[in-house]
C-alpha cells in the first residue's frame, strides 16, 4: 500500500469508526463483540483498499457480516474471558484523597486571583518562576511573592504548620517528608 492510500485509510477509519461500532453493536448486542467485528472487517478492507470503489458501503457490509459471524461463532469457539472468575482486587478507599481535594480547592479559592493564578502554574501545571512571570506578564519577583503569601494563606485556613508538601495535577496534595 503507497503512502496515499495508507493516509486515506486512517482518515476513513477515524471519521467511520463510531459508525461501524454503533452498526456492529445494532447487529450482534454485545459491545466486545462489535468491536471485534469491527476490527476484522477492518483489518480485510485495509488488505483489499485500493481494489475497492466504495469503501463506506464496502465496510459497512464487511462489518455486518463479521458481527453475525461473531454471534454464529459456537461457543467452545469463542475466547473466554478468565479476569471473570479472579477475584475483585482490593481497592484503596480515595476518600480521604477527595476530601483533601475539596479542602484544598475550598482553601484556594478565597485566595485572591492573582495570587490563586501564581499557585495553579506553578504547582498544579508545574511551570518553574520565570515561565509562570512569562504566563501572567509580571515580574519574576511578583510571582515569588505571590507564591509565598499565598501558600502562608493556604497554610492558616488549612491549619497546617509544616509545608503542604507538592500539590499534584488532579490537585492531590503529596506530603512532605
């Protein structure tokens, strides 16, 4: 397959692939199995690409016929999931992470905005001083100052003594050491 024919093809797949899932899924009812008939009627239209006039009807009727395919399939046939008889793993309860969360969010959000601006780049985004200044157009002074004030804010509404430690991007707080 040239070049051209193989850019083409992305682009079909990318704007029909919801498409051909939904198609998949109308005529077998069952998500897994419309995916794997899509993937197949796919895979055969990308070896036969540039022999085929029409590839939208061409791919619909592959898909179809690949989704029956699937359902016909007899069953000793069929791959078996073995993750359905494991046990569920344990899970680590995020409520104290959601909580901390709010609280933080709670927290930042009575800071002023400059100072609230100064603390998501550099700590959510993780920007250095000098691309944070460049960010909000203000010296790299201003935004050290900021940065102070604001985190002494943040550490008497949130009682907190010692450093936050690193406030991550889905906004966790990382304690220090």
């Amino acid at each position: 397959m040239n070049r051209d024919d193989e850019v083409a093809y992305r682009e079909f797949v990318t704007v029909q692939m919801d498409q051909l899932r939904g198609l998949a899924y109308l005529t077998c009812g069952d998500w897994q199995l419309a995916e794997d008939a899509v993937c197949t009627a796919l895979a055969k239209l990308y070896a036969r690409w540039h022999k085929v006039d029409r590839p939208e009807s061409y791919a619909r009727t592959m898909v179809v016929r690949a989704a029956v395919d699937e359902v016909r399939r007899p069953w000793w046939r069929r791959e078996q999931a073995v993750g359905d008889a494991m046990p569920e793993p344990a899970v680590r309860d995020g409520t104290p992470d959601v909580i901390d969360r709010v609280t933080v969010l709670d927290a930042l959000r009575t800071l002023p905005v400059h100072q609230r601006a100064v603390l998501v780049l550099r700590y959510l985004e993780g920007r250095t001083v000098q691309e944070t200044a460049e960010a909000l157009r203000c010296p790299e002074g201003t935004v050290k100052t900021h940065t102070a004030r604001g985190l002494a804010k943040l550490r008497e509404r949130l009682d907190v003594a010692e450093p936050l430690g690193t406030i991550t991007g889905s906004g966790h707080i990382e304690r220090a050491s």
